[in-house]
C-alpha cells in the first residue's frame, strides 16, 4: 500500500556511506518558518514515511538528490551567519534528517564549533544511540508528531508512532528543548477526540516550548503530478478557518505557546 | 501653568562663540534609548490640516499629477505672498508659493525645459518672463555653449545620461540649524566677517568667493523678509521649539523656493529639533501630543514641496521625487547614539499622516544603536516601505563626520561643511557594447570612441574584452570629467544656489559625485565571456544585435566570488579613471552605483548585452542583481552586492530589497525581529545601502489595476521612495517584475 517502497537498505546505507557528505533535496538561504529567527534550511534526501499529504514527495527517494560536502555547508553557513543575530542559525530539515544521523552529528559539532546553533526538524523515525549522540549537539528539535493514534498514523504515514513519541519521551528526558509540530489535515488530523489526546499526552512536557499549528495546503500538488505519481489528497480541501480556530482553542487549553502557521 | 523656557539654560560650548551647530548638539543632546510606547496620535489640528492637504492632493492626481503653475513669476525667496493650508490649524507655516501645491517657475536652470513642461500642461510661459530670457542667460544655454562634440555625441547616444545640464543639480544641503541656533542676523554677521577676510591680492577663487558671500548675505535678507510676511520675526535665535523647527522650515522653504534641483535634502535636523523639544516639554510649555503636532505638521509641509517638471524628466525621476531626505539615527564618535526622541516622532508620522515616499526618512544603522529604535524602523518598515537604511558603522570612519545627512538618495554629506556637485551617471553596459563594436554605438554605428579594434570573429576572448572594455571606460571617464567640470562651472555662474550657500561655510570642500548604471550586467557579461562561451551576432554593419551564450555562468548575486570580483574589478577601475582628471573647484571624484527609476530608460536605450539580457530589457536597479538571477536566496543576494567596496563607490551603492511579509516570519514581533537581523547581518558584512520593502506582489498588482484606491502606497525603488500609483504604468509593471524574495 506504500505508493513507494521502505528503502530500509538504501536508508540504513545512507547514514553510512560518504560521511564526509550530505545527501541533500535542496537549501534555503533564508528560512523563517523553521525554527527561531532566520536560518539557513538545509532539506535532506530521504524518508521512509509515505504520509498521504506529503508536500515534498520529491524528497522521499533515499537515492535521489545530490552530495555535498559537509565542510562546504560549514563554510556556507559561516557566509550567512552575520545574518542568524541571537535566534538564528542552521536547521535541518528534510526528508527525514534522522536517516543520516551521524553525519549530521558531524556537521553540527563543526557548526558549534563555529557558533552557529543548530536545529532539527524530524518526523522521529529513529530513536537509537547514534540519535542520542546527535542529540547532544542539536539546540532545538522540532519534532512532528503527525497523529496520536497508532493505527491511523500508520495510516497516514505507512508507519508506526512509537519511535516518535518514544524520541519525545526521550527529547524530555534529557531536557532537550522542543517544539511541536502538528499538521491539520481535513479529515485526517482534525479530529477533536484525538487533538485532546495529543494535548494531553505532552502538555506536562517540561521541554516544550513551543507549538505549531501546520495547515495542510496544495503547493505540492504539482510535484506528485511531476513524478506521476497517484496524490491520494488531491482533493482534500485547506482546512476552513472555523477548524483551524477549533484546533488552536484545543491546543491552547495544553499548552502556552501555540502558533497557527 | 506655562514657564518661561529660556529659563533652562542650554550647555554653553564653542558654539557660543563660533558658528558651531556640531558643539551644540553634542552638549545637549538627550540620546533616547527606550522604546516607542510614548507617542503620541495626531491631534485635531493635524487632522484637520491634513484633510484639507488630503482633498487638494486628490484634486492634483485628477488634474494629471499637477494642481496647477504660476506661469507668471519667476520663483525666488520673496516672490510670493504667504499662503496657508488652513492658517488657523497650522503651527507650521510656510509654502513654495501662495496656493497649496500650486508650481512655480525656476527657469534658471533651463527656460526650454520650463517651457515645455508649461506647454506639456497646455500653458505657455508668459511674455514677460520670455523676454527676460532674451536677455538673461541661463545655466543650460552656458553649458551647451561650451560642450564639444565628444560630449554630445556621449549625451546623445545614451552612454552620459541624465546629466543636469538642462535641469538644477540640487543636492546641495544647507545647514538650516544655522537659522534656528543663530538667527538670520548673527549669520549675516558670521558672512560679513568671511567677506572681509578674501582680501589682499585677487585671484579667479577669491573674485568669485567674494561674489558668492554677498548673493548669500542677500539670501540670507530675503529669508528674514519672507519670514515676515508670515508675521515671524527671524533675526534672532529661535526661542522655542516651534520656533526652532518654524526657522529650519524657513531656511529649506527657501531653497525650494528657488531652486529645483533633483534632490532638495534637508539633512540632519531631527536630533538638533530634539533639543529643544526636550526643553519645552521639560519646563511643561508643550505636551507630548503638541510635540508630535510640530514634527507632524513640519513634515507634512515637507511632503507638499513640488517642482514644475517636464515628461522626459519622469523617465528618469519617475514618481516627480523631491528627495527631501532626513537623516534618522546613527551613533556620535564619542559612542552615545544620536537617536532622541525626535528620531522617533518623525518614524511617527508615518503612522499620524500615512505611509509616504516624502520626506526621504533614511536610517543611520549602526549596530549599537538602541535596540528599542532598531526595533520600531523595522516595524514602520514592514507597514509602511517608506524607509530606507545606510551604514552608519561603514560611512563614519570612512568619511571622518559623525555630523552628516543624506544628500539625494543615498550619498553621505557632512553638513554645513562640504557639499557635493551632482554627477548623473555613465551607462556602464552601453559603454561594453561600444567596445565590442569597435568604439561604436550597437544602433547606428556612430563611432563614439577612437582607436577600439574590431574583435576578431567567433566566440569572445574574456582578456582582449576585458582590455578594450577598460580602454573604452578609460575614454569615457574623460569626456565625462570634461562634462562636469563645465556644468559646474555654469551652474555656479548662472544658477547659483545662495539660500543653501548661505548657511554653509564659505569656502566649503566639494565632492564630484559621478555615478554608474548597470553594474550586475557588466559583472554577468563579463562573467558569461570568461567561464561560458559567447558569440556575437552581428548585423549587416558589423554591429552586435545579440549575443550567442553556450554553457552556463555564474551570476552575480548568489554570494559567487566569481562574477562578484568581477564587478569589484570594474567599479575600482572606473572610479581611479575618474580620479585622474581636473575638477572644477578641485573636488574629489565619487562613484554612486545607483539608477533611481533610471533602469527602465537605460534598458530601453541599450541593445542586447552579453549576459543573455535582450535589447531594451531594464537594468537592474542601482547595484542589484539582475531580476530573477539572484536564485540563491536573499542573503546570497545581499552578500554579493555587500562586496562591492564603499571605498570605491563612496557616493553610495544602492540595494534594493523586496519581499514579503510572511516570508520574515509567522508573527509580527518574529517579523521584527528577522528585519532588524537581515540589515544588521548585510551591514556587518559592510554594504552600504538598503531599501526595504514588505509587500505583497497581489497588493501592488491591485494598485497597478485601481490607483485610486491607493493614494498612498508607497514603495522604495532606487535610493529613493515613491507613491506607487504617480510611477508611469512601465515603472509599475518593472516594479512588479522584479524579484521578490518569497522563500528567503
Ligand atoms: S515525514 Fe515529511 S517528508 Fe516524509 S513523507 Fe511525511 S511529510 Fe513527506
């Protein structure tokens, strides 16, 4: 039923192979949307969910996109980095980053080195020591957790949420600062039932700092068509602004800081 | 209970006993380092002034752009009677001629370009004033008599442009504290003793020294008459702050008044302002609101100054600019800022009279600025595009004043001290395509520059480009040296500028500042001749129509040191060029890379260009990247202009930079927060100018389609600001085209 196979060891190749480089999608020079203040965006190739809404089915192929050194992300932060101010800095972003944990532990350590914070923006696939050791040299995790109930995240994403919310428990454990992410998807994630759920399931979290709202929207209607592939949500409306102020009064009652993107 | 103010004495210092409005602000300036939550709204009276401005300026963009002219008066300090906007309301007082928004002429410059500017309206300028002409010679009529043939043939084939031969230079900023601090009598005085001091045995500078002090002491008369026509009395040193702003007003009012240079700036004055503003509302004689009345109303009579000017002058002023620019912020040598509260009540009019292009509000940036201030120019930047920013940090070690305005869009000025002559601007890409033609022009032919050999056929040679390209920049620095020298010479002689004069030093320092368009182009033509392969095609004449581009090139514009140095290459060449030759009054060369809407024109007159660009695209503006090469994102864009070096363009490098608002972030104190860190990050890396628009394509493509419901949107364009809806429809739809940087 995944519109594209797992990869399990094209993935688990990719953490490996080349450590001195990235498989990249794509850079942003001056990202404001993920994460505090303004950020160069580095989207990383590669993902074994196959979330029915994803915006960048391009990103998935754990074997498409392009190498690039680590050092030339360094040396291409450190150009940008004048602009970062107290906030800012790198974030990683994908694709799922988690499948190349340990060169990102890599390039993290050289961009502290150089002190640049540091940003991770990741589905929560993995939760091993090689995550662990990266997690010592991330600021800030962004971690999306895409629905609550184990069954209807397989179903949205063709995977289990256990290594998600398990890398949250752990986020908490350690003290690791967090932020939410939450993606309202008509029909899919907007169930109020299981908003509660989610609310609850993280509103004692000490390290949560902030929480995101993410409408589900079409931009990335036109790359399933350009690698003709079958969008399951093609028609699936925006959310209406009265679901979204429905999500929000929810996710308010759990939490202080909740941003409705 | 009101109280005397004079009674808090101001901290005395060398400007008791020399003129000296530097030493008066730096004793007693009160910096500012909180935030904006003291300002105040607009009171009635400015309501109320305002509307009634508000009806007139629909009444002026229903009658094409202009209200009406006086056909019958040549303008000067004293021609004509007071005129109010609505005297009771006004604590301001004071317009260019005796009708709100009525033109006047000043045909000194031009008496053509007057006449046909009337004519252009369906008027005529009248007999009297014609006849006058028969006998009085003017600035363009000395100019043309002494051009040669190498300069016209430069003028008119578009490689010198725009150049103020026909038109007044402006820029020239008079130190109107002088008039506040001092009094029109002291300075009279202050003249009187400079005359006396050019004596002994003459020369052709001390002849004309002495000419000048007496045409200014006469200015200088004529304000205090003026004045007195409104029933004020300004021999004597403002008392008060509503004086104080009231003879600052004057002494602009009468430059306006007689001349209609491109830009008129105003200065510095804010922080000056300050000072007494802080002592009246210390001694309880004003409140905060009336605090804010002043500055608003002060800058409402700064947005009504007009000039009477022809079409073709849209071209390359589009948007009939006034560059009343007032310099805001920046820090003093001995570290304290010199934000004041003022610096904020004039961001505030922004808010109590809508966004507007005028007065040019230019923040002076330097990272140790208040953070409280940083954070309120963002915010007016995000809901109003009305400000522009310079390197305070860059401009004051580099210049050597802490006391210094903006002269035109981005050009730093000490003020009071020097000043600086105008110089237009070379077209840098036409003067490339002039050296691939053989020293001709790429449309007719014209030989334009001698001795540039043909270039052998077949794909171009980057180093034999290079050498004819240089040789031809070199030709042309020397016919343009030659230009300004002798506009200069005839605007002193024929259109002197004696109300800013006066209240200069005498004998000031003079910068000559020459400028240049189309630097990205070169930067990717040349680019695109080393690391890609181009051919030229050529028509029947031998002359290139376009240019055959195999295999990609890096552009600049996306932080690549490749293209970038080019055009550091370029810009240090051209300005030493400039340096080798006479100036007029021995002025120092400077280089702006900066077009105003200028870009629009320079395309249309400029054939197909190496880069790929087609004849009669637009440039960029000033010294952005080319529209949509910039493909590395924002900061990439803004590294790559940040390379052009300041000490080789030191009349300033003009960046502008569009994008908008959900691309600086989800919140509003988030998208505060990212713009104060994207000007700081650009300015660390030492660039020197940056407008900033916050805007969405949708809302300016709706202006474009319904001008009537935007009145006043404003948006920054080179080195200036403009109401969007005055631009001509193709300074739009360039506007529009142009990159907005949505994913930064
Ligand atoms: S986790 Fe992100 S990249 Fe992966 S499939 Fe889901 S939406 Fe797409």
């Amino acid at each position: 039923m995944l519109y594209l196979p797992l990869q399990d060891i094209e993935a688990s190749k990719l953490n490996i192979d080349d450590p001195e480089h990235l498989r990249i999608h794509s850079l942003e020079t001056f990202g404001t949307h993920d994460g505090p203040g303004i950020r160069m965006v580095i989207f990383v190739q590669g993902c074994q969910f196959r979330c029915l809404y994803c915006q960048n089915p391009d990103t998935l192929d754990v074997k498409a996109g392009e190498l690039i050194a680590i050092d030339e992300l360094v040396q291409r932060a450190v150009r940008q980095k004048a602009y970062f101010g107290k906030f800012g800095g790198v974030t990683v972003s994908g694709g799922e980053p988690l499948l190349q944990r340990s060169k990102l532990s890599t390039l993290f350590q050289r961009l502290h080195k150089e002190g640049i914070n540091t940003c991770l923006d990741t589905n929560g696939r993995l939760n091993d020591v090689h995550v662990h050791e990266l997690l010592i040299h991330t600021d800030l995790v962004m971690l999306d957790v895409k629905h609550i109930n184990e069954e209807i995240h397989r179903k949205l994403t063709g995977l289990t949420n256990k290594n998600t919310l398990a890398l949250a428990d752990y986020c908490e454990s350690i003290g690791k600062r967090l932020w939410l992410r939450y993606v309202l998807v008509p029909g899919w994630t907007d169930q109020e039932q299981y908003i509660e759920e989610w609310g609850q399931r993280f509103t004692n979290f000490k390290t949560v700092e902030r929480v995101e709202i993410i409408p589900f929207h079409q931009l990335g209607l036109h790359k399933w068509e350009l690698l003709k592939m079958d969008y399951p949500l093609k028609d699936t409306p925006t959310p209406t602004e009265e679901s979204k102020q429905k999500t929000l009064a929810i996710f308010n009652k759990y939490f202080d800081n909740v941003i409705l993107k | 209970m009101k109280t005397d103010v004079t009674a808090i004495p101001f901290e005395q210092g060398e400007w008791n006993s020399t003129l000296n409005v530097y030493s008066f602000v730096v004793k007693n300036i009160t910096p500012y380092t909180g935030n904006s939550s003291f300002l105040s709204g607009p009171s009635a009276k400015t309501i109320n002034v305002w509307n009634a401005t508000k009806e007139a300026l629909a009444i002026e963009r229903a009658n094409n752009g202009c209200l009406a002219v006086d056909t019958e008066t040549i303008s000067n300090i004293t021609a004509f009677r007071p005129g109010y906007i609505k005297k009771e309301d006004e604590v301001i007082v004071g317009l260019q001629t005796d009708v709100l928004l009525k033109r006047s002429l000043k045909p000194f410059g031009g008496i053509k370009l007057v006449e046909s500017a009337a004519r252009e309206r369906g008027l005529e300028v009248s007999d009297r004033i014609k006849d006058i002409f028969k006998y009085a010679k003017n600035h363009n009529e000395g100019v043309f008599n002494a051009y040669d043939p190498e300069i016209r043939a430069y003028r008119s084939k578009h490689v010198l442009t725009g150049l103020p031969d026909n038109y007044a230079r402006g820029r020239i900023i008079g130190d109107f504290r002088r008039l506040a601090l001092y009094g029109a009598d002291a300075l009279i005085a202050f003249k009187k003793a400079d005359f006396k001091q050019v004596s002994g045995e003459m020369t052709e500078h001390k002849v004309r020294l002495r000419e000048e002090i007496n045409s200014q002491i006469a200015a200088l008369k004529d304000i205090v008459l003026m004045a007195a026509e409104y029933g004020l009395n300004i021999s004597n040193a403002a008392t008060t702050a509503k004086e104080a702003i009231q003879w600052v007003y004057f002494g602009y009012l009468a430059a306006v008044k007689e001349q209609d240079g491109a830009a008129m700036s105003l200065g510095n004055v804010s922080s000056f302002l300050d000072i007494y503003l802080e002592r009246d509302l210390k001694s309880g004689l004003i409140t905060e609101e009336e605090a804010q009345e002043l500055v608003d109303q002060f800058v409402m009579k700064l947005r009504l100054v007009r000039h009477l000017r022809p079409a073709s002058y849209d071209e390359i002023f589009g948007g009939d600019p006034t560059w009343v620019t007032e310099s805001l912020g920046g820090q003093l040598n001995d570290g304290r800022t010199k934000v004041t509260k003022t610096s904020f009540r004039f961001l505030q009019t922004l808010y109590n009279l809508g966004s507007s292009p005028e007065p040019n509000l230019t923040i002076l940036w330097s990272e140790e600025l208040p953070e409280g201030f940083k954070r309120f120019c963002a915010q007016v930047s995000i809901d109003t595009s009305s400000i522009q920013y310079e390197n305070d940090d860059l401009m004051r070690p580099n210049r050597g004043s802490d006391d210094y305005g903006i002269a035109c869009c981005v050009s730093y000025q000490e003020i009071g001290k020097a000043i600086q002559h105008f110089g237009a601007r070379a077209n840098l890409p036409k003067a490339l395509l002039i050296s691939l033609n053989a020293g001709r022009e790429e449309h007719e032919g014209t030989v334009i520059v001698k001795g540039i050999p043909e270039l052998p056929e077949g794909p171009l040679d980057y180093d034999l480009v290079l050498d004819v390209f240089k040789r031809t920049l070199s030709d042309l620095a020397r016919v343009y040296a030659k230009a300004m020298y002798i506009i200069h010479y005839m605007h002193d002689k024929y259109y002197y500028e004696r109300a800013q004069m006066s209240l200069i030093d005498s004998d000031p320092r003079v910068d000559i500042a020459y400028g240049a368009a189309g630097i990205s182009i070169i930067a990717d033509s040349l680019a695109a001749i080393k690391y890609a392969k181009v051919t030229p095609i050529r028509n029947e004449k031998g002359l290139t129509v376009d240019f055959k581009i195999e295999g990609e090139y890096p552009q600049f514009g996306n932080d690549d040191d490749r293209p970038d140095t080019i055009a550091q290459e370029i810009t240090h060449f051209f300005i030493n060029e400039l340096r080798k030759h006479q100036t007029y009054k021995n002025s120092t060369p400077t280089l702006s890379l900066l077009t105003i809407t200028s870009n629009v024109m320079y395309g249309t007159n400029t054939g197909a260009t190496p880069d790929g660009r087609k004849s009669g695209e637009p440039f960029a503006p000033g010294a952005n990247p080319m529209h949509g090469r910039d493909s590395s994102g924002a900061i990439a864009s803004l590294n790559s202009v940040a390379k052009l070096r300041y000490t080789d363009a030191q009349d300033g490098i003009s960046n502008t930079f569009s994008m908008i608002p959900k691309s600086l972030g989800d919140t509003k104190e988030e998208q505060v927060t990212n713009l104060v860190n994207t000007i700081e990050g650009y300015f660390k890396h030492m660039a020197h100018h940056l407008n900033v628009n916050v805007l969405n394509r949708e809302t300016l493509m709706d202006a474009y389609n319904h001008p009537e419901e935007y009145p006043q949107l404003t948006i920054r364009v080179s080195g200036y600001a403009v109401n969007f809806v005055r631009l001509s429809r193709a300074h739009q739809l360039e506007v529009i085209a142009r990159t907005f940087h949505e994913k930064m």
